[in-house]
C-alpha cells in the first residue's frame, strides 16, 4: 500500500536520503558531498512516497532564496522500478497544492534535460541557458500558480 509523508521528522529524512543515494549518488554518478547539501543540515521539509516500508519517491520542500513567495522543489527523484507509473507527477501536483494553500505564487526549478518534457507537461516553461549542475546538463524552469 502506497501512502504519502510530509514533514521534516529524522526517520522521514533518512529514507529521502536512502533514495537519493539510490537515484543520484549510485545511478547517475553524482558524488555523494554535491547531493547533500547545505540545505540538507537545516533539516527542511520532505515529502516522501512509502510502497510499504520503502521509499519510492521524494521531494524536498522550500521556498526559493531569491523569491521566498515562490517555491524551489528540488531534490526530485522516484525509484527505478516506479518510474512511468504517474508517481512523480501526483508527487509534484501534490507538493504544488500544498505551496498554494500556503500562499506562494509560483515555482522554479532546476530540471535535468532528459525530464523537460516531463516539467512541461505540467505547465512549467524554461527560461535563461542551460548549465551544468553536478555534471547533469539543466535547464531552469518556472510555473506561476493560478489565483482563485
């Protein structure tokens, strides 16, 4: 049974952070001290995917630090074996709906290339160049929210 976490609690970090690994630091060859960052040590707030007791997908939630009404989703990830089954998409709508009722305006993220169409789909539209991050060619994204 799947269920969804939200919160910042040691246990809920611990399993963000095994599926990081899993995804970021063991599949695409990220080095573990570029994925865990300093804004891992503030203890933020996460949202995670459990099938069971395992992780599946993650989140981290924040505001962006240049735009703190908007939201920066970042650290995004969904295990191998759940990928193509709508889990990131319900994860990101989720996160989204949340940023709403607490009154952020918009979001931006860093999205890998390969996943553009995947932020685009979801109506979020790159701006600037693309870059490097961790060795991962990016791109920026922005989405603004609809006011009701």
């Amino acid at each position: 049974m799947k269920r969804q976490v939200f919160g910042n609690d040691s246990w809920l970090q611990a399993a963000a952070f095994y599926l990081r690994y899993q995804v970021f630091v063991l599949e695409q060859g990220i080095p573990p001290e570029l994925e865990f960052d300093e804004l891992d040590r503030r203890k933020p707030d996460y949202f995670v995917i459990f099938d069971g007791q395992i992780p599946i997908a993650t989140i981290r939630y924040q505001s962006d630090s240049k735009r703190a009404d908007w939201i920066r989703p970042d650290r995004f990830c969904v295990a191998k074996a759940y990928r193509k089954q709508g889990i990131g998409r319900q994860l990101l709508v989720d996160y989204e709906a949340k940023a709403q009722k607490e009154g952020y305006l918009g979001s931006v993220l860093s999205a890998e290339a390969s996943a553009q169409g995947f932020y685009e789909k979801l109506g979020y539209q790159p701006f600037g160049d693309p870059f490097y991050e961790d060795g991962i060619l990016c791109i920026t994204m922005e989405k603004r929210f609809k006011v009701h």
